[in-house]
C-alpha cells in the first residue's frame, strides 16, 4: 500500500497540534498547539476558504505526517518576495511537510513522504509544471531528504523566515515534472 494521502478533516486537529507541539516539528513549523490555534490555521483550508492543500500521509493506513501544497501563484506576496531571488513560473506549485512521530525521524520516512507527495501532486495537478520548495538554511535534514526525493537545490534566498529566530537565507529546491 505504501504512502498515501487524504484532506485533513477537523477530526485530525487534535493529531496536528499534537505533532506540532513535537521538538523536532516545533523548532521549524514554529505553530501555536492549541486547539483554537489549530482551528485558527487550518480551518480555512477544511472549509475551503485557502486555496491550498491540507492533508494527512498515511503509512500502510497509519498517520505519519502533514503535508501541504499550492500554487505558488495563489500567494503573489510569497512570489513576490521570491522573485529578486528566482523567477517563479504560473505553474509552480510548492509543498510542506513534516513526519509528526519522533519514532519515524531518521529512518527514511520522511525522504518517502516527499518522494510521494511530489509525485502525488504532479499526477494530480497535470497544470503543475515543476515544484518549488524553499527550505531554511539550517534545516540541512529537510534538504538532505528533498534531495534523496529527486529535488535539486536552485538557489539562495534572503526573505523573511518562518520562525523568526532563524535568518532569511532559504535554499530553493527543484523537481520538474518530467
């Protein structure tokens, strides 16, 4: 069966603040846990009011992390602050993740999840062109497990971090569809 995946529903918040609240996911999503926080940031998409993606990874049918992804284009801000750095065709799309278990960190299970997602997202968004994945400098495990999953590092850029006690420097990696 493999690595599958489908739409976070309200009924999985509890799992999501849960995974967030991990040290390993806390130091990088930099989310609030609580319930009216996890509500706060994920309801919209459940609802259908964020023009992105939410989704739970199963492994064999077990919940094994979270995913997202979008078109880059749904977000001009982001495209805007990213374009001095690299330019960011209409049908890029771009994808988050994390593995919510410690258990699972440092087994290959996150250089899976990728893989999987990258090729779920381009076998369902056949508009997709390529996938364009910013990463914090110093998060050199999500780089090593966005290269074992066939991305190619692009380039650097300065914008404003996720979590702000990281810098701005994002390394950019690539997958294409073909």
């Amino acid at each position: 069966m493999g690595i599958t995946f489908r739409p976070v529903t309200r009924d999985d918040f509890g799992l999501i603040g849960h995974w967030l609240a991990q040290a390993h996911v806390a130091r990088w999503w930099a989310h609030e846990t609580g319930p009216e926080a996890v509500e706060r940031d994920f309801g919209p998409t459940v609802r259908g009011e964020e023009p992105n993606e939410d989704l739970i990874a199963l492994d064999d049918g077990r919940p094994l992390g979270l995913c997202q992804r979008s078109f880059w284009a749904s977000y001009p801000d982001e495209v805007a602050e990213f374009a001095p750095f690299l330019l960011v065709p209409p049908d890029a799309m771009t994808i988050d993740y994390l593995v919510g278990d410690p258990a699972d960190v440092g087994r290959g299970r996150g250089s899976a999840l990728v893989r999987a997602l990258a090729d779920d997202t381009l076998a369902g968004h056949p508009t997709c062109g390529q996938l364009l994945v910013p990463v914090a400098a110093g998060n050199v495990a999500s780089q090593r497990v966005l290269e074992k999953a066939g991305f190619v590092f692009v380039t650097v850029a300065r914008v404003e971090p996720d979590n702000p006690v990281d810098p701005p420097e994002q390394r950019v990696y690539r997958r294409l569809r073909t």
